[in-house]
C-alpha cells in the first residue's frame, strides 16, 4: 500500500524546507533582503516577481519545465513571502 496522504504531506513539506535552509545557505539571505544590484525592490516586490516567473514557467513548459521541479520551486516561494510577510506583521511594517 502507498504512503497515506499525511505522510506525503509531511514529506514534501520538509523536502521543500531543506531545500529552502540549504539554499539560504548557499545564497544568503537574498531572498528577504535582496541586494538590489540591479534593481532596488523591497523582498514582498522580489517574491512577488519570482512567483510570476515560475507560474509563467510553469504555463508555457509544464511541472518539470527546464529539469526543475517547478511546483516545488512555487511552493518554496511561497514559504518564503510568508515568511516576509509574518516579519513585517510582527513588526508593524505594511505590506
């Protein structure tokens, strides 16, 4: 018998977490405060945009477009401005 529908969803959502450490590791902090080098976008503008570009992504190539799991990737967008947005919350900040 498979694995039932709450293991799964403990699964992905701590795969989707490593991957998340492990590229914050890698990258830094980049995607709640990104460098601005060439543009000047606050991290809800940056997610916003990265969000758009993977849906666009997944549009016009599918789930797995360019060997990349896609859906993952959105996911751990996802996670991601959640993460900004909870930030400002705590602080007072608008998003």
């Amino acid at each position: 018998m498979g694995l039932d529908t709450q293991t799964m969803i403990r699964a992905i959502g701590n795969d989707t977490i490593e991957m998340l450490i492990e590229k914050n590791d890698s990258y830094g902090d980049s995607a709640l405060n990104p460098l601005g080098i060439f543009g000047n976008k606050d991290a809800v503008t940056s997610l916003g945009a990265r969000i758009d570009d993977k849906l666009a992504r997944i549009r016009t190539l599918g789930y797995e477009g360019f060997g990349e799991d896609n859906v993952r990737d959105l996911i751990g967008y996802l996670i991601l401005l959640q993460v900004e947005l909870k930030k400002r919350k705590s602080s007072g900040d608008a998003a």
